[in-house]
C-alpha cells in the first residue's frame, strides 16, 4: 500500500490516503487524491444515497401502480406514502447530525415526492445541497471571524 495525503473531497479535511500498489498501475496518485474522501463524510453520503433510492423506489412503485390501474393502488398509495414519510425524516435527521444544524422537515415533501415521483431523486438531492450550503456558510464565516 502506498500512502499520500490527501483532502476529502466534501470537507476538505486532511486524510492519509492509501492506494494498493496495483491500482497505481491504472490511475496515479493524483487521480485517486481526487477521490479521497474522510470516514464521517463517505458513511454519511453513502447512507444518504441509500436512503434516496429507496425513496425514488417507493415513489415509483406507487407511480407504476396508479398507471396500471392497479385495484389495490390506494392501498398502496398509503403504504408508499408512509414509508417515503419515514425515509425523508431519516434523510433530514441524518444531513442535520452531518451538517450540524437544526434541520426541517415539512410533509409537503413527501406530497410533492409522491405527486411527482420522477423527481422523487431530484427533490431529495436540492434539500441535502441546501443544509451543505448552509453548513458551507458557517464555516467560511467562522474562518473570517477567525482571522480577525
């Protein structure tokens, strides 16, 4: 294994990146540093994404039945719409602990969610971009605050 440093991608924290010997045969090291990412921001994005497709599962399990007419779609409907409810707290709950900031959480997310489906991933992706901007915010304010 060969180490470098390295800064997370999201964070920009300092990381010590290591990189097995073979994978420098197809990319170099300045390849893989792009990728670096830190512990606490690889966990966090990699349960967000898993929460966010399973909403964009549920929104178009409920679309797909509506369209086909489904006898049970309201049923359904109710179920999709309870889960996409818990997956969307789940997502705010979980931006706000990484970002570090009281989150919101309005049920007119999952109406939106569910009245357009297509935009279920979209939807999801614009509420977490805004907490990082949010957080983004903080810290350039502390830096400035800092070098005062």
């Amino acid at each position: 294994m060969k180490e470098s440093p390295a800064k997370c991608k999201f964070c920009n924290a300092d990381v010590t990146l290591s990189v097995h010997e073979d994978s420098l045969d197809m990319f170099d090291m300045e390849f893989w540093a792009k990728l670096a990412a830190c512990n606490r921001c690889a966990d966090y994005h990699t349960k967000r994404f898993k929460i966010i497709r399973a909403i964009q599962w549920f929104a178009n399990s409920y679309m797909m039945a509506k369209a086909a007419n489904h006898k049970n779609a309201e049923e359904m409907g109710d179920e999709c719409r309870g889960n996409v409810n818990e997956l969307t707290k789940k997502l705010a709950n979980n931006a706000g602990s990484h970002y570090r900031a009281p989150y919101t959480w309005e049920p007119d997310w999952v109406v939106q969610i569910m009245e357009n489906p297509g935009n279920a991933t979209l939807s999801c992706q614009f509420y977490e971009r805004q907490m990082w901007k949010d957080w983004n915010r903080r810290m350039k304010a502390m830096k400035e605050a800092a070098s005062e």
